[in-house]
C-alpha cells in the first residue's frame, strides 16, 4: 500500500512545483516596470527588433558571398553523331564522333567583383542603420506609454484625494437645506458638482487602460505597471543639435549612397569584357584516338551606347536622388528639433507657472472660502466652486508636468545618441 502511495505522492509534489514555477513566473512577468526596465525590455521583446536583427544577419551572411568567383560549370555531350549518310546512328564509325565531358569557369572582371562586394558591404551597413532606427522606434513607443500611464494614474490618484476632501461638503449640503441656511437649490449644486467629476474620473481611468495597452503592446507584458520616478525632464539642445550628424536615420542615407555608389561602379563596370576559360575531353573509337580542346569566351560591349551606357546614366540619377533624400532628412531632423524644442520650452513654461502660481492660488482659495462658510459668509456653492477649481488645478499641474515629461522623453529618444 506504501508503495504504492509514494509515485502518486511524487506526482503530486511535481504538479505542485510546476504549478509553483508558472504562478512565479507570472508574477515576474506582471511585476512594476520602472522607466529603464520598460525600455529594457521593449528592446529585447519587440518583434519588430529581432526582424531588423535577422536582416543585419542576413546581410552581413550575404555579404560572404558577394564578388567572389560564379561557381565552375560541368558539360557533358556527345558531338559529331552521324543521323544520316552510310555511318548514320552508329557512334563509333565515325573518327568525329565523340563523348566530351568539359568544365568551365567565368571570370567577371575585377570592377564588376569590387562593385558586388562594395554593394554587399553597403547592404549590412543599411540593415545595421535600420536596426537603429527601429529600436529608437520601439524605445520611444515605450517610453511615452510608460508616461501616460504613470500621469494617468497620478491624475487619478489626485482626483481622488479630491473627491474624499470634498465628501464632508457634499454630505452637509441636505443639512444646510434642512435648516434653512441655504436655498433649497443649492442641494442640487453638490450633484452636478460629483458627477462632473465622476465624468472627468472615468476618462482619467479610460486613459489610463490606454496606456496600458499601448505599454502591453511595446514590452510583451500582458498586465504591464509602473514602479519608480518618471525620467529626468531635462535635456541638451546644444548636444542633440551637434550629434544630429550621427544620427542613425542619417546613417541609412550614408549606407543607401555607398550602395547607390556600387551601382554605378558595376554599371561602368559592365563596359569591360568578362571572359570565361573552358576545357573539354573528347573520347571517340580507339581506332581513332581521344581528343583535349581548350578555349576562351569574351564577352564584347560593342554597343555601349545603346547598353552600357543608359544603365550608367540611371544609375548615377539614383545615386543623385539619394543625395537629395539624405539632405531633405536632415533638414527634417533638424527643424523636428527645433520645433519640439520649442514646444518642450513652452509647455515647461505652462508647468512652472501652474505649480508656482494656479495652484497656490487655487490651494488658497478653497482655504478661505472653506473658512468663510464656517464663518457662515460664504454659501456651499462658493466653497464646492472653489474646490472644483482646486482639483482642476491639481489635474492641469500634473497635465502640464505630462507634457513636459513627454517632450523630454521623445527628444531625447528622436535625436539623441542611438541605443547601445
């Protein structure tokens, strides 16, 4: 019976275990991310990172390949065969009849092999560029969810706080009414007053699912939170504007003019003959004896005017276009710079003046006013008006302080220096 118990005792122990790990693993995957483990972990999770890794790697493997020698060619065959005359279908009769078996090899010129290699190298240069410019992508996606997602909930948390500092008010309204201090109208004021706020909780606690989903979506994590302080809100214009230059999406214009380049030097190339050597075994009838033959092939671009030439010219125009693409993105770096500073200043002048000025304000007119109506010189209306005014401006402090964040982040990842 004993023994019997203890495999069943076993498997129950490994369910329980394996049971143990999942939940463990769970809990690891749904833990708080601060801003820097977001990040982290976008880059190592998003698919859109492994597809520009795959295609560096499959760059840099044809890359290999590029400008070496075409594979040799094997020929077999059976020349001079009789299908007529007194020898006809007889193999041997004839001392031209033979087996040959051959091989050959091409050579490209050396212009052309360089031109390959060139391109090749220009290839891996672009997807490298790209990978770039698709983790900046990715990174930036992440940050700004995890930043609406942790104003989201401030914002949330604020109104809140809020909504429990004004609980007493709104309990006392039916008790003014009562005994006459106030007009019976005013018990009606304390419900517009909630569900206003009611309305402005439900769309703080919509944006907040949003951010969610959007965070979900850039790090992998199906209940993805936040942990930690939002990132600095300060930034270098003077260094963004001087690293403009290494800028990956410059970079991919750099590679695209090094590939267009290596067209048009395998375009020109095109102008010099390529030549293939070959050689061949013939075996006929011993009567006759076996026979060697050798032999060159050259190609000859005789008319380059209406080949050679035209191709060239296209692709110079190519290369030509690239250049003009390079300089319209780096315009657009640079004014996109420009203006999001510019936006960064404002919306960072907007935040200091809520948090030095309205707020303060706000904070001092729901004092008074609250003193007031104990005072019995103020009516509810004046101290629910103030307070809305109040949780309005702690909303718009934490708003504004949003958006100084978010320009922060897309800032510095838009223009600074690329992931490592």
């Amino acid at each position: 019976m004993g023994s019997h118990m203890r495999p069943i005792r076993l498997a129950q122990l490994c369910v329980a275990s394996a049971a143990a790990s999942l939940l463990s693993t769970a809990q690891a995957k749904s833990s708080p991310l601060t801003y820097e483990e977001a990040l982290a972990r976008a880059r190592q999770t998003a698919p859109a990172v492994a597809a520009a890794d795959l295609k560096a790697r499959a760059a840099r493997s044809s890359a290999v390949a590029a400008g070496r020698l075409p594979d040799p060619q094997l020929r077999f065959g059976v020349e001079n065969y009789p299908i007529s005359g007194p020898m006809a279908g007889r193999f041997g009769a004839d001392e031209m009849t033979m087996a040959t078996v051959g091989v050959m090899q091409e050579f490209p010129n050396a212009g052309r092999r360089r031109a390959e290699a060139a391109g090749a190298r220009a290839d891996v240069a672009m997807a490298e560029a790209q990978r770039a410019v698709t983790t900046r992508e990715v990174q930036l996606g992440a940050a700004l969810a995890w930043v609406d997602l942790h104003y989201a909930q401030s914002r949330l948390a604020a109104l809140d706080a809020i909504l429990r500092q004004i609980e007493p008010i709104w309990r006392s309204a039916p008790a003014g009414v009562a005994s006459g201090a106030d007009r019976p109208a005013m018990a009606l004021a304390p419900i517009r007053a909630r569900a206003a706020l009611q309305d402005q909780r439900d769309e703080l606690a919509a944006a907040a699912e949003r951010a969610k989903a959007e965070l979900s979506r850039w790090t992998g994590d199906p209940d993805p939170a936040v942990a930690g302080p939002p990132p600095s809100l300060d930034i270098e214009p003077a260094s963004l504007r001087a690293g403009l230059e290494a800028h990956s999406t410059l970079r991919a214009y750099d590679s695209a003019r090094s590939r267009a380049q290596a067209d048009v030097d395998a375009a020109r190339a095109a102008k010099r003959p390529d030549f293939a050597l070959e050689a061949s075994y013939g075996r006929r009838d011993r009567m006759f004896g076996d026979m060697v033959s050798a032999g060159v092939t050259v190609r000859l671009p005789l008319f380059a005017g209406q080949r050679q030439d035209p191709l060239i010219a296209a692709r110079r125009a190519d290369a030509a276009r690239v250049d003009a693409e390079a300089e319209v993105a780096r315009r657009t770096l640079r004014a996109g710079l420009d203006g999001d500073l510019a936006d960064h200043l404002m919306h960072h002048e907007q935040w200091m003046r809520s948090k030095d000025v309205v707020l303060p304000a706000a904070q001092r007119q729901a004092d008074l006013e609250t003193a007031s109506y104990g005072a019995g010189r103020a009516g509810l209306g004046d101290v629910l008006q103030a307070f809305t005014e109040l949780a309005e401006a702690r909303l718009t402090l934490l708003e504004r302080e949003a958006a100084v964040a978010r320009d922060a982040v897309r800032i510095t990842l838009t223009y600074g220096a690329d992931a490592p």
